[in-house]
C-alpha cells in the first residue's frame, strides 16, 4: 500500500508541474498587442498562404493571418481574414496587400504597403469588418502571362530557325564569298592607288610648290597696288588735292549763284513788268485808233459832255 501511495503522490506531483510548466508557457508567449481586424478578397491563386502566416507592412511585421476561407459575398474569391497590429499606420483608404515569397521555400505571407493615391474605402463584408484591396502579386501575374510568353517565344524560336534555314545558309555563304571578293578588290585598289601615288606624289608636290610661289608673288604684287592705293587716296585728299578743288568750284558756283539771285533775277523781274505795261499801252491805242481812225489826223476827241458833266445840254433844250 505505500508504494501505491508514493506512486500516486509522484505522479500527482508530476501532473502538477507539468500543469504549471504548460501555464508558466503560455503566460510567458501570450501576445500583449492589441490587434485590427482586416478582410481580403482575392480571386487568385494563394498557394502557400496558411493560418497563422506573418502579415508584413513595409517588411516588417505587424500581424498574422487568423482565417482562410471562401468569399460569401463574391463568389470564386477566397477570404483572407487577418489581425494587424493597432499601431501600425495600416488605412482602407491608403493601404493593399498582396501575396508575397520567402526564398525557395515558397511560404507566403501578407505584404502589406500604401498606395500613391488615396481611394475609397471598400465595402466591409457581412460581419463588419473593414475591407483592404486584394492586389495580385509579381509572380501571379507572370503566371497569367506563361502562356503568352511561351506563345511568344515559341514563334521567335520558329523564325529563328526559318532564318537559319538552308536557304539562308546557302544566302549568308554567298554573302560571305561576296564579301571576300569585295575585300579582294579593295586590297588591289588600295595597292594600285599606292603605286599611283608612289609615282605622281613627287610630281603634284612640285605643282603645289609652284602654286605656292605664284600665290606669294601675287600676294606681293597686291601689296605694291594696295601701297599705291593708298598713296593716291593720300593725294586725293589732300589740301591741294582733287577733292579740295571740287570744293572750291562748289563754292564758288554757289556764290555767283547767290549774286544771280540777288542782282540779276531781280532786275529781269522788273525789266519783263515794263516790257508788260507797254505792252497793255500800246494794246489800248491799237484799240482807240481801230475805233478812231480820225485821231491819227484831228486828235483825239473829248466828246460830248455828259450828264453832271460841266457843258451837258439837254436834248430838249437844243
């Protein structure tokens, strides 16, 4: 009987602190944060994403994911339901998040980042939770466009080997004999232009030298004419030059022209004023004489007084 009694109270004991061990755990890795509620509804694939999986802001992490099931609401599209950290400046108006790797291990976590412009907030889901956007992630994207990738690459692999066809290959060996005819040729042209210059360089040489004197005995030439240039125009204007005395006879004809203005026009003006009342005089006695032939012989006559005039007689009184 007592060694039933010790082994119940050592196994009591033992069940007792393993107890405690298993509430010191617990106590000791209980999560102090206060945390957020958020929804995600996404329609691609999340292979790799399970409960628990850390949720990253930026990279660093502020949460975990708490449910994964399917979308009531929209259908064909998996619910992510995740807990963030109070503190961390996560918005539905700002922030999304998708589907991020570690490594070659292929375990997913949420990433989570802001937005360059805000948005309006998604509706929250049937229990009230709010609702971030849901983007696809690089890789998923790229698996979307495999296949059109694989389509693109196989047609540039099929022009690849249409271009290194036999046809061409046989084109791109004419191509090459062309051009090593082509390079052939240049080399006996470059060769024949050698001997050419070989055998007139010395001869353009002697040209050119005699180019170059004619050219320096022009320059000296032109140099004696510019001299005498300049020697004429020295003499040109000089106090006794031409241009002196073309300015004197301007002068002068300016003066005799000042005297003819003043003396001579005039005593023209006044001459032609004479000649013209002569002129209206002798009019009027060719005019009297026509009506008057007698006055050449008599005189002229006085006439006949008229009235008002002293000696005016009436005709009545006659």
């Amino acid at each position: 009987m007592e060694n039933k009694s010790h082994a119940m109270a050592a196994g009591s004991f033992v069940l007792a602190l393993l107890v405690l061990l298993g509430a010191l755990a617990l106590w000791l890795t209980r999560d102090r944060h206060d945390y957020t509620l958020y929804e995600m509804s996404t329609g691609d694939t999340i292979s790799g994403l399970q409960n628990q999986a850390t949720v990253r802001y930026k990279g660093v992490a502020v949460g975990k994911v708490t449910e994964i099931t399917f979308d009531q609401a929209q259908q064909g599209n998996v619910l992510i339901r995740i807990a963030v950290d109070s503190k961390a400046p996560v918005s539905p108006t700002t922030t999304f998040g998708m589907l991020g790797y570690q490594g070659v291990t292929g375990i997913a976590h949420i990433q989570l980042d802001d937005m360059t412009e805000p948005m309006a907030a998604l509706p929250e889901g049937p229990g009230g939770i709010p609702r971030l956007l849901m983007k696809s992630s690089p890789l998923s994207v790229l698996a979307d466009q495999g296949m059109t990738i694989l389509s693109k690459v196989d047609e540039a692999t099929r022009r690849i080997n249409q271009l290194l066809g036999d046809d061409n290959q046989e084109r791109f060996s004419s191509l090459l004999l062309n051009l090593s005819d082509a390079a052939s040729n240049v080399s006996g042209v470059t060769r024949s232009m050698h001997t050419t210059l070989q055998q007139e360089l010395p001869g353009m040489t002697q040209d050119a030298r005699r180019a170059l004197q004619a050219m320096e005995k022009a320059g000296q030439e032109a140099g004696a004419l510019a001299q005498e240039v300049r020697r004429m125009t020295t003499t040109v204007q000089g106090p006794d030059g031409a241009l002196a005395r073309i300015t004197e006879g301007s002068q002068a004809m300016a003066r005799a022209a000042e005297r003819l203005d003043r003396a001579t026009l005039p005593g023209i003006s006044q001459a032609a004023s004479d000649v013209s009342s002569a002129a209206r005089r002798m009019g009027s006695a060719a005019a009297g004489i026509g009506d008057n032939p007698q006055s050449l012989l008599y005189g002229v006559d006085a006439g006949q007084p008229g009235p008002g005039e002293p000696g005016f007689v009436a005709p009545a009184a006659q």
